[in-house]
C-alpha cells in the first residue's frame, strides 16, 4: 500500500511539475506527508487496509516500529537522490566529481523551514532522521547567513574535517556549482561543470574523494539565505591544547546531540 502510496505521489509530482522549485519540496516533505496519510486512514475507515494498519498500530511498540519503518521507506523512496555523475579529465583520466554527492529532501515540513531554522535543538528533534544522513559526523555546527548580493568562492573544505560533511539550506534556494576547475566569469559569478540548485529544506551530503578533486561555490544569492554546515574535525589534527568552547560548558548535554563536542557560529559576509 505504502509503495502504491508513493508512486502516486511521484505521479502528482510530475503533474505538479510547473509549480515553483520551494512549493514542490513543500509537496513532498514526508512530515506532510504523514500527516496527509493519517488522514486519508480516517477516511478509509472500513476498509480492510485500515483494519490492517489499526492492528499493528494498537500495539504502542509495534506502532513505533511502524513508524519508524515508513520514515525510512518513504524517506528512501523519494527523498533521496545520490546517482550523481559529471565526468571531467583529472590528471589525463576521465572522474566523476560529483561521486559520493547524496541530496536529501523533505526533512523539514513547510513549517519547520519558515520557522525553525538556525535552532540546534530544533535540528535535535530531527536526530533520527539527520543522524542518519549525517552518519554522526556533527561535531562542528557551521552557520551561513547570506544577504542579497554574498556568495561563497570555489574552495575545497579544509582536509582537517573528516568527509562525509553535509550542509542544510535555508529560507530561499541558490544553486552550487562544482568543477574541478571553477572560472569567474565577474564577482559573484562562477562556471563549473555541475551545478545542483539547493533547495529550502535540502541536505547536501559531500562525500568520498572526489569531494576533494572538485571545488564547489555558491554564486551570489539574490535573496537571505541561511545554511548550516555540520562537519567533524579529525581528532589527530585538532589543535595543540583544544577545549570545548566555553559558552558550551554550561549547556546540559542533553540540550546537544550526542556526537556535538564543539559547536561554533559565525557569520561569513561579504567574501
Ligand atoms: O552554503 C552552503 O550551502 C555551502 C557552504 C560551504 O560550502 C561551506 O561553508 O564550506
Ligand atoms: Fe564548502
């Protein structure tokens, strides 16, 4: 039923392909999802499938497991795009620089992404869901608040953070482009070979080693845009003599994600 469930929302996406880039995220975020499948339970009431479901779920245990057990199909059925490829010749061989690259949507619900963004406990609440993505490597919280007109250069992130690092988009979309070889075509400007629009709500996972052979940007954005960064340092590369922050020695560890040690803010402008 569930999977039925899926295609046919696959199917009104298709259907629902002019509308804008944020309105279709907003149309297949799991969490409205749920919410439109509980209703359509009520609605089938006597239905053999509602019967079914009502067994399972009256049991607090298995209902969890249930649960859980959907997130995860629906959350791997259509939430997750990762067949990434774009060949460039490095070093006289042909490398898909996007290898590795893992985009995850529909994490937060429409609500969620107007309201809650930038709260480390809000993204807590998440914890079963961006653990997952993030694969515990949280241990490093990057905030990017971009004005109209801010962009970020190529760069390739410091090695001292351990790959997988992934990246959280907020409050309006722009687009990144990643090429082994970035050209500036004027300030703010950037071509490359790939380019992956970012929407609001989306998860970009970089990942293996061609995250290291091709740089990445972000062009100048034409409205504010938040991202959050979570990447974990190596240890054997941490500086000489490091500490937690010390603001973060007063907030209870249970405030924080299990895996955050450190946990850093700070604002890029105007690069
Ligand atoms: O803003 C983003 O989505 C990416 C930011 C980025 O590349 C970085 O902070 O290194
Ligand atoms: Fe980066």
């Amino acid at each position: 039923m569930l999977v039925a469930e899926v295609e046919r929302e696959f199917a009104s996406l298709k259907i629902h392909s002019k509308m804008s880039s944020t309105e279709r995220y907003d149309y297949i975020s799991w969490v409205d999802l749920f919410k439109k499948q509980e209703i359509e339970k009520k609605r089938k009431k006597n239905t053999q499938d509602f019967v079914m479901e009502e067994k399972v779920e009256s049991n607090p245990k298995k209902a969890k497991l249930y649960m859980e057990k959907t997130k995860q199909r629906v959350f791997i059925s259509f939430s997750m795009k990762k067949d990434y490829a774009c060949l460039e010749r490095i070093n006289r061989r042909l490398v898909n620089i996007l290898d590795g690259l893992e985009l995850h949507i529909g994490i937060f619900n429409s609500m969620e992404q107007k309201k809650n963004y930038g709260s480390i406990h809000t993204l807590n609440k998440k914890k079963d869901v961006w653990q997952r993505i993030c694969d515990n490597t949280i241990r490093i919280c990057i905030i990017n608040i971009y004005e109209p007109g801010d962009c970020i250069p190529p760069h390739i992130d410091n090695y001292n953070f351990v790959r997988p690092f992934s990246t959280m988009s907020f409050l309006s979309e722009c687009n990144i482009i990643f090429g082994h070889k970035l050209k500036s075509v004027k300030p703010g400007e950037f071509i490359g070979s790939a380019l992956i629009p970012l929407l609001v709500g989306y998860v970009l996972v970089l990942n293996g080693n061609r995250v290291d052979l091709a740089k990445h940007c972000i062009p100048t954005v034409s409205c504010k845009r938040i991202s959050i960064t979570f990447r974990k340092m190596d240890k054997a590369k941490r500086p000489h003599n490091f500490k937690l922050d010390s603001d973060l020695q007063n907030i209870k560890s249970s405030d924080l994600s299990d895996s955050s040690e450190s946990y850093h803010t700070y604002k890029r402008k105007h690069l």
